[in-house]
C-alpha cells in the first residue's frame, strides 16, 4: 500500500503493549477503495439485497471455481464442504462459544485469510455478505481484516455501530425503527439529511436488579465493551501456531495481565460508589447477583436474563459444573507441583518467572497451549454455565447469553466475579516465586524527589453513536450515474431521501491533567518509568497495607527517558499517555471522509488516534465524588532492559498494533512489574519509587462549563 508520510508529532513509548503514537499517514486512492468497499459491506448487514451491484456481484462468484486463488486450498475446499452441507441460516444468533458454529466461521476466516490478493478477498467477501449468517460473517471479515497484513491501516467501523443490538438497549433500538417506520415524523432536515438523536441510558433505568448496578455506567460503556471485543479479535482462543505469530507477543501472560488490568479498574470505580469488593461465588452456591439485559437480538429474541440468587446447579449443568471444577483443580495443581506434561511428553517447568507465558495459554486453551486434551476450556464452559442461557434442541435455535457474546460480557457483574476466580491462579502462581530482592527493585543513583499533578476532576460527558444500521432501509439504487448520486455516497436511504439516526449517552470522562516529577541521577542513563493508579483505603476506611494493595493497581503509563546527571524535570500529560485512544469516528463521518478523499477534496488520515487495541481514554480515571475520594498514585523508576527483538521494528507503528509481530513491547520487564509478585515490605521503599496521595473530584457538565 502507499501512503505519504507525515510526522506531526515525536513518537511515545509503548505501555503494556500498546504504541499509541502520534505519527500519521494519509490514504491513496487504491487504500480508499479498499476501505469504501469494507464499509459499504458492513452496512445493514441483516439486508440482503441492500447494495444492488453487490448483490449482483456476489452472484457471479463461484468460490469452488476459484480455488487456485488461495493459498491454502485445502482450507478453502474445507469450508465450501460445510457451506453445502449446510451452515448457520440467516436471522439465527451466532456466537464463536457453540462448537458446531465456531468450526464453520473459522472455515469462513480461512477463506477471507488465504485469500491470495485484495481481488480474491474482495469477491469472497462481497460472495459471503449474501450467503453467509450476519453475525459469522461479521466475526470472521473483522478477524481476516486484524490479521491479514496487506489490510493494514484499514478502519473497521466500531462494532457498536455495526450491531447495535448488543451495545444499546432495546427501547433505543425500538425508537430508531419507530422513527423510519414513521416517515421521518420527528426528524430534523439538515442539508440533504434526515437526523434524529435518540437518549440512551444504562439496563437499570427500567430495572433495578441490586447494588451492582451503581456502576453500570461503566460495565456497559460501549468503549470499554468494545475493547474487550477486540482484544479477543486479536487474541482469538480458536487462533495461534507459528503462522499467526501470537505467541511471540507474549499472549499467554497479557491474557492474564489483561484481566488483572480489567479487575484492578472495575474495583476502582466500585469504591468511588461505596459498593467494595468484588463479591466471590461458589460453583455448588446460587449466583447472588443478578442481572437483566434489556438487549435484544436483530430477529427479536431477548437476551436471557438471570435472577438474583440464580440457581444454575440443575441436572441440566451437571457435566458442565463437574468439567469446571476438574479442570480447575488440574490446573491448581499443576501449579503447586511446578510442572505438568503435554501429551507428547514434553515437560514444561511452572517454577519459572517466564512460565507465566505457558500457563496463561493453557488457561486460555488456545492452540498455542498444546494442552486443551488434559486441562480444557474451563473459560469456555463456565461463561456458558454463568450466562443462564435456556436448553436448546435444535443445532440452530440457541439463544447465547450475555457473557457467550464478547461484544456484551463485560455488562454482566459476574463477568468480574468469574474473573476473580480466575486470576486467583495467576496469584498462585506468582506467590511461589521468591521475592524481588532489594538489588532488583533499587536503581542505584537515582532518586524522585518531588511529585506534582493537576487536580483530578471527572464528568459525563454526552457522546453520540451512528446506529443507523438498527434500522432496515430500501435497496440501494446503484445504477443511476454518479452526477445523480447523494453528495456523500451511499448512506441509509428511505422513500427517496438519505437520514441518520444517533444515539447518545452520558459517559464518564475526565478533564487532561498533567503529572509532574523531578528525578535525580547521579550519572547519565536511559530509565523506564511507570505509574499506576490504585485505592488509598479499603472499602471500611482502613488503610491498605502494601501487599493486600498491589493487585488493585491500575496501570495508566509507562515511558522511556533518558536521565541526564542532576535534576530531571519530567512532565507528563495525560493526553500522550500511550495506550488510551479517543472515541471512534462515526460511520456517517468516516464514510463521509471516505468519499470526499476519493474526489480529491480531503486527505484520509491513517494513524494510532483511535486504535481497535487501545483503552478508551475516557475510563482513565475512576469516578470519584463530588467531594473528592482518596486514590494513590504508585511512580517507579527502574532501568532499562531492551526486549529481544527491537521494538516495533517489524511492523509499521503508525497504522498497527503489531499483533502476532513479536515487537508490541519496548522493555522486557514482567507485566506489571515491580507490583507483580508478593512484597518484602522490609526493603521495599527505594528512593525511585513513590506513593502519592491524590482526591478525585466529581463534577456536572454544567460546573465543569461554567464560566467565573
């Protein structure tokens, strides 16, 4: 692909494998077709004959003619056997979690993956938007797009605004239908445009299932659920070996760090609403939390919901909870033994720091594990056992709960109590490892003398969603000349005119905020500093001690600096923290965007801003109140120790998260170093590092706009 390069701004280092830089390229047009036609596919994928030269299109295409054109043919030949036996029908409810249904959207990647040119994946695509299931054929076109490297750089339309049933609730979607089927009644005209704007709020305005929901305003945000989305899209539990390279990102311990990450955050916000600790549950015990979706699929199934006190110790779950419990007693065990086998006889050593990498891929039964046969899908099969979905008895009639889809896990509360579970083995087995002694954790002239930060202030802020597609709308009529086509392209159409319908919703953000540290050295050296963000007190008012406090740590940058001898005046924004981005572009703008750098009169910018891999930079902080809440800020110096292979040098950094590329990472410390094993507290204050107590303030929109 060519692109002109344009260097705006100097490059920041990665944090916890993310490079969000500032560098920035611009699209040519053989990018901008590639990224017109990735757009218009995604568009009302529950339509059929939505795009008419499209659906033509697909009509001339005969994969089994074609086979030549794919690398691997046998992958190919593979899939076509199932198409013609028979996959998952049109309307039905997909999610990767069934197996039968999780073999066929893989044959469907491999199609879209072993496509040999941009041409033979763009007729395979355009071929299987018409005859392929809506929600597998999403699943595997966004996953052949993250992990195809001559796709690089393309932009995906936020999964919210492609299906909109999992991330709204179903008021809002009955709204928007409403509004088309009405004629536009209610609808503003700006320009060409038919527009309206729906208020959206979270599941417990109708409902109020129990305490959990104070803070649904964060388990449902749609960024945040998206990150998870896509963090799974990179790290599929189906995908790995030496052809996707993930395992040279080191997937086995960000899986767990990832979720560590996830919890320490969740728990933050839970003490800004007086709520504490995330509640533990017992596989022989009813499930105390409740909750209540109020999402609905696109062929008008609801999502089940589960009541409070939940028993799900039926006859029904037998296998399941006796599979569950098996599985993770094996992997106890394996732990506290320090080793276990892999069927071939191979033994692999637990007692290591490093072995962290091979318990977290057999904890996520990923292929990369080469164990699923002794230690299993335990993830796989309690999220199946927790979501409460009803018995089914025909392959296609499922009805996948709330944690079966990515996209809708992270809005249940026990999502975060199954993963405290859960990471209790990662906690196990950081506890057999010795402590980091003081000559680890110590760098030796070097000392932060003082620390200064902005005061910290959060609100809600109102943000707008694109959920046209919720909506069915008329064929397009693609054979009328281009002079007689709508100034954009095409957009939603209906009785002769073009409208948008919008979603908004208040979502926590945060006002930018600075941090300020001076650092001395007594001789010049490249340091890596990092700083965490965790709670000052329990939810009682007791002071944490050091070792209880050290998971609940959030992670919120870490950079590269070269000390000079002396003081060392370091200032950091929270603007060029490296691994937040900010909300996406709607679809309306970007194909919008689109469609004005094909006639020449913008230039498509292709950077990092608004990465699929990044953390909604929103959430920074917690909510805090409107008094202040206490948190503490962990700052740590350390040295630096370069990774094995250089950062970012197989990959191109502007455009790409580097997954499966063995060089995300611009150190080669352990994820969440020095908080990531148990603490000495006799030698664990060292002079480069430092607590710091800080008040998170709450304010209305209207206070933080007013003028004094």
């Amino acid at each position: 692909m060519k692109a002109i390069a344009l260097v705006v701004f100097a490059c920041f280092a990665l944090a916890s494998g993310y490079y969000m830089t500032k560098d920035v390229k611009y699209a040519d047009k053989d990018f901008l077709y590639k990224q017109k036609a990735i757009l218009e596919v995604l568009q009302h994928v529950h339509q059929h004959e939505v795009h008419t030269q499209l659906w033509e299109d697909s009509k001339l295409y005969k994969i089994y003619e074609h086979y030549n054109d794919y690398t691997n043919v046998t992958a190919v030949k593979e899939f076509y056997m199932y198409y013609e036996s028979g996959m998952l029908p049109f309307d039905e409810i997909f999610s990767i979690f069934s197996e039968y249904q999780r073999k066929q959207v893989i044959s469907l990647f491999n199609v879209f993956y072993y496509a040999k040119d941009w041409d033979t994946f763009y007729k395979s695509m355009v071929w299987a938007r018409f005859h392929i299931n809506e929600g597998m054929f999403v699943y595997a076109l966004t996953s052949a797009v993250l992990h195809r490297k001559d796709l690089v750089g393309i932009v995906l339309p936020a999964p919210y605004e492609i299906y909109p049933y999992y991330f709204f609730n179903s008021e809002v979607i009955q709204l928007a239908q409403q509004y088309k089927m009405q004629g536009f009644y209610g609808m503003k005209k700006y320009g060409d445009i038919y527009s309206v704007t729906i208020p959206s709020n979270y599941t417990g305005w109708y409902k109020h299932t129990n305490v959990e929901q104070k803070v649904s305003y964060f388990t449902e945000d749609i960024g945040l659920n998206s990150y998870y989305y896509y963090f799974h899209m990179d790290y599929p539990f189906w995908m790995g070996g030496k052809e996707f390279g993930l395992y040279k990102d080191r997937r086995g311990e960000f899986y767990f760090y990832q979720y560590q990450q996830l919890l320490a955050r969740y728990y933050l916000e839970r003490l800004s609403n007086d709520i504490g600790i995330i509640p533990e549950f017992s596989w022989s015990e009813p499930i105390k939390t409740g909750y209540y979706p109020d999402l609905r699929y696109y062929n008008g199934v609801y999502f089940p919901s589960r009541e409070n006190y939940y028993m799900f110790n039926t006859e029904y779950n037998y296998y399941y909870i006796q599979m569950i419990e098996m599985y993770e007693k094996r992997i106890f065990d394996a732990i506290d033994l320090g080793f276990f086998y892999l069927p071939d006889g191979t033994y692999v050593d637990l007692t290591k720091p490093e072995s962290i990498e091979y318990l977290g891929n057999l904890f996520q039964a990923n292929p990369d594990s080469k164990n699923t046969r002794y230690f299993g899908y335990l993830e796989l099969y309690a999220k199946m056992l927790l979501s409460a979905s009803p018995e089914h008895f025909e392959t296609y009639k499922m009805i996948p709960g709330i944690m079966e889809q990515f996209e809708t896990a992270m809005r249940d509360p026990v999502f975060y109590q199954l993963y405290k579970r859960f990471l209790k083995f990662y906690w196990q087995f950081k506890e057999h490892l010795p402590y980091y002694t003081y000559d680890e954790i110590y760098f030796p002239g070097v000392k932060i003398e003082t620390v200064e930060i902005d005061k910290l202030v959060t609100y809600f802020d109102k943000f707008e969603s694109d959920i046209t597609n919720a909506v069915d709308v008329e064929v397009y009529d693609e054979k009328l000349p281009m002079s007689e086509m709508k100034k954009f392209g095409k957009i939603a159409h209906y009785q002769g005119e073009d409208f948008v319908i919008k979603a908004s919703q208040y979502r926590l953000n945060h006002l930018p905020f600075t941090l300020k540290l001076d650092v001395t050295a007594e001789k010049a050296t490249k340091a890596f500093v990092k700083v965490f963000i965790g709670p000052k007190y329990d939810s009682y008012g007791n002071i944490y001690t050091i070792n209880e406090n050290r998971e609940n740590f959030f992670e919120l940058d870490s950079w590269v600096v070269d000390l000079k001898v002396g003081l060392n005046k370091l200032v950091h924004q929270s603007t060029d923290f490296t691994w937040f981005v900010k909300d996406r572009t709607t679809y309306y703008e970007l194909y919008k965007y689109v469609m004005q750098a094909l006639k020449g009169d913008y230039k498509f910018p292709l950077d990092m801003s608004e990465a699929h891999c990044g953390f909604p930079s929103r959430l920074m902080l917690p909510k805090g109140k409107k008094g202040g809440y206490p948190y503490q800020l962990f700052f740590y110096v350390m040295p630096y120790v370069a990774p094995k292979v250089e950062p970012f040098s197989t990959y191109d950094y502007t455009m790409s998260c580097g997954v499966g590329s063995g060089a995300r990472y611009n150190s080669a410390y352990p994820f969440g170093y020095p908080l990531d094993r148990e603490i000495n507290e006799v030698y664990w204050y060292t002079p480069n590092m430092k607590y710091y107590d800080v008040l998170i303030f709450h304010k209305t929109d209207t206070e933080i706009n007013a003028v004094y």
